[in-house]
C-alpha cells in the first residue's frame, strides 16, 4: 500500500516514528479500547470499540450488534483503520502554536472480514472476555459462550497488513508541563 509514493504507515515526523515491533504489540495489549475507522462510499465512519488482539494470528478481533452499520460497511468495504492512543503531559509554551502534548499511539491498517466460523467466533469472544475480565474464567465464573450467542452477534477479524507507532515525550522537569483536568480550566 502507498499513499504519494510512501508506505501507508509512514510516520512523517521520523524522529516521532516507534519501529520496535514489541512495542507495538504492548501498546496494543495495553490500550482500554481503539477507534475503527471504516468507509461507506464517500462517507467516513468512525466507531469507538473493545477489541481483542490475537499477536499470534497478528489480528484484531471485535464485535457489535449482528446487523447494523460496522458491519454493513465492512461488508462493502473491507478496508479499515484502527488507533490506539495515550495522552500524556500538556506542554505549555510562550508562543500558541508551539504548544504541544506528550502522547503514544499505534495505528494499524488491514482489511476486516465478518468471522462466520463457529469456532473462531468463540476464540474471538473470548479473547474480548479474557482481556477486559482476566480474573474470570468460563465454567468457573460464568456460564461459556453459547451457540445461540454467537448467531447473535458479529465477530469480525482485522488482520493487520501494515501498523506504525508514534510517540513524544518530554523532560521529567518540563517547565510547565501538566496532565490534562489538572489545571483550573477558568483561571
């Protein structure tokens, strides 16, 4: 994939750019939720998602509701986008426009597909369930996921064709630096 002769993944700020692979995949399995963003035709859509991220299968996993628009539109259009993404320290400056912001994030692009295996459905369901729920197991804390659950519901497998990582950080002793909802807004 290019975009004007460049990878699609390419950090334009190279002294920004996370190449580290482990990182990536930590970021990843770290992050409380990421953002899919998808494309019906000329209109853009973006949908705030749980996921599940498979580092064997290189693979995301997430689902919604069986009928609806994620799934109409990945339907159409397979091609997908999906973020992960920290905010750190507001950094202050004497000039507006060179204010910044200490920040991590992943982004990954691939193609989603509707999982319609049975089988693969449950691992998927299951990875949501062990991620957000780790210290509950199936059999012991609630009942396993049932064949009637996964006709309910839509599965869907964004494999990862491309990803990249970006991140900035600033000194310890910023001058200034403070954590968003830190400072009285009004002052």
């Amino acid at each position: 994939m290019t975009r004007d002769g460049q990878a699609l993944n390419a950090v334009r700020r190279r002294d920004r750019a996370v190449e580290d692979e482990a990182w990536l995949r930590a970021k990843l399995d770290g992050a409380a939720f990421g953002v899919l963003a998808m494309a019906d035709g000329d209109q853009p859509l973006v949908n705030v998602n749980l996921f599940g991220f498979d580092a064997d299968r290189r693979a995301l996993y997430l689902h919604t509701a069986r009928l609806g628009r994620t799934r109409e539109t990945i339907e159409k259009n397979p091609k997908v986008c999906f973020v992960v993404a920290d905010m750190g320290r507001l950094l202050p400056a004497d000039e507006a426009l060179e204010f910044s912001v200490e920040y991590e994030s992943v982004v990954v692009f691939g193609r989603a597909s509707v999982v319609e295996d049975g089988e693969e459905v449950r691992h998927g369901l299951q990875l949501l369930l062990d991620r957000y729920a780790p210290h509950l197991r199936p059999d012991r804390d609630y009942r396993p996921i049932t064949s009637e659950e996964v006709r309910r519901t839509s599965v869907f497998r964004l494999d990862i064709e491309s990803w990249s990582g970006k991140r900035k950080t600033a000194d310890a002793d910023f001058p200034g630096a403070f954590h968003f909802g830190e400072k009285d807004m009004d002052a």
